[in-house]
C-alpha cells in the first residue's frame, strides 16, 4: 500500500486517546476505522473530519509510502 497511517497512531498515544474515542469524536463508523488498521485508502473526507478535529494538516494523520520503480514502474 502507498499510505501508512503510523503518523495518527502515533498521535492518538501521544494525546492518550483510543480508537473508539476517535470514532465517537469524528462520526467515523468502525468498518472505516478497520480500513485505515489494514492500511487501505479512505475518502479524503475521513481525513478531512481528523484534521479538523486535531486542528493538524494531512502530514500528521498519514504518509505517502514510495513504491520502488516510481511512477513508471522501472
């Protein structure tokens, strides 16, 4: 996958708070919160609604994983 989202795990020990409660503060049900354990792509939207609640930018909830190859595959 081409995203991690360590950066918001991270986070949430940082301002000792758990998973559910990031739900509850941020409308995101828990199939979503799953997608993001297993490193699959969420709306920006999801991303979005976190930034806002933790008054952060995108760099502080997730982070761009490079492929090896680049954009062309080589």
């Amino acid at each position: 996958m081409s995203f991690s989202y360590k950066p918001l795990w991270k986070l949430l020990i940082d301002k000792d708070m758990s998973k559910k409660e990031l739900m509850e503060a941020t409308n995101i049900s828990k199939s979503t919160m799953d997608k993001m354990g297993r490193s699959e792509i969420v709306s920006l939207e999801i991303i979005d609604r976190i930034c806002n609640y933790f008054n952060c930018s995108v760099e502080d909830v997730i982070e761009h994983c490079y492929k090896e190859g680049g954009q062309d595959g080589k």
